[in-house]
C-alpha cells in the first residue's frame, strides 16, 4: 500500500473563549454550560446541536475542566469547558470540541478511497481526536488482510481540520 499524506475535511470550530455571568456561589450551572456550548456551536456551524449534557457544573476557579458530550446528527461529540479567568461574578470560558472517532475514522476511509479510487477495508480508531491543534490520535487502516498505523494531527489552516498520514509499512 502507498503511503498517503491527505487533509480531512473541515469538521470542527476552532476553540472559543465566551465569557458569561455566574452567581455568586462561584459555580456555572450545568444548565448554563449546556446553554452556552449549544449557543457557540449553533453560531460556529449555523445548527444546533441535538443535544448537550453536562454531568454537573462547573466550579468558576481558573484551570477547572469539565467534560460534556455533545450529540449532532446521531454522533456523539466530547467538549471540554475550561475556566479561563474568573472575577467578580465574570468567567471566562474556553470551549474545545472534539470530533468524534467514527468520523474520523469514515473522513480517513473516503479520502483514500477519493485518492486511489477504492476505499480500505476499514479504519478503527480508539478515541476522538480533541480539537486542540497539534493533538493527535493514532487510528488503524486494514486493506488487503495487512494493517498499517495512520497518525492523524488536528491543524489550523485558517479554519480547525486534521492531517492524516498513513505509514509506509504494515505492522
């Protein structure tokens, strides 16, 4: 099999700052978390999300993380929610989506398929790819009955896409 260096579609928005009020127990609500990434990612891809859930709030301390899991179109989509700075009843919030394993792994199978005329057999990878740029995930392509380690990295070209590069050699 040839090796291959492909673009993947575009599939995220970038990471996104928003900033919000919170009451003063310094906690943002799950519903508001919920609220807010629905609003930033309804107005980065022009629709609404199916769903978001929050498992619970978020503490308004500077680093506190928080996983959510978006649903758009049957995927399943983990969002990370960051406080970034926090004062007064002001928090700043970074939100970074992820997409999701089986669309990267389905981008990786039509692109080849694009370049070479016919898809793998298949392409399995073992976690969403997070949409922070240089972050990576290393997926697995079968074709003809030998199995070969694809490395795909998210990148920036003006808008968040990722890069994939199938190795030389089977394992």
């Amino acid at each position: 099999m040839p090796r291959w260096s492909a673009v993947g579609s575009v599939l995220l928005a970038a990471a996104t700052l928003i900033s919000c009020s919170v009451p003063t127990d310094k906690t943002v609500s799950k519903e508001r978390l919920q609220e807010q990434i629905t609003e930033e990612v309804t107005e980065q891809s022009g629709a609404a999300p199916d769903s978001v859930n929050c498992p619970d709030g978020l503490a308004a301390v500077v680093g506190a993380t928080l996983d959510c899991t978006l649903v758009d179109q049957r995927e399943h989509r983990r969002v990370s929610v960051t406080v970034g700075s926090a004062q007064g009843d002001q928090v700043d919030l970074f939100i970074v989506q992820s997409i999701g394993k089986g669309t990267v792994a389905r981008q990786i199978t039509e692109e080849i398929g694009r370049r070479i005329g016919r898809a793998p057999e298949s392409v399995t990878c073992p976690a969403d790819l997070k949409g922070d740029v240089g972050a990576t995930v290393r997926c697995m392509l079968t074709d003809r009955g030998e199995t070969y380690g694809v490395t795909v990295t998210t990148v920036d070209r003006g808008e968040l896409a990722f890069d994939f590069t199938v190795d030389e050699q089977p394992q």
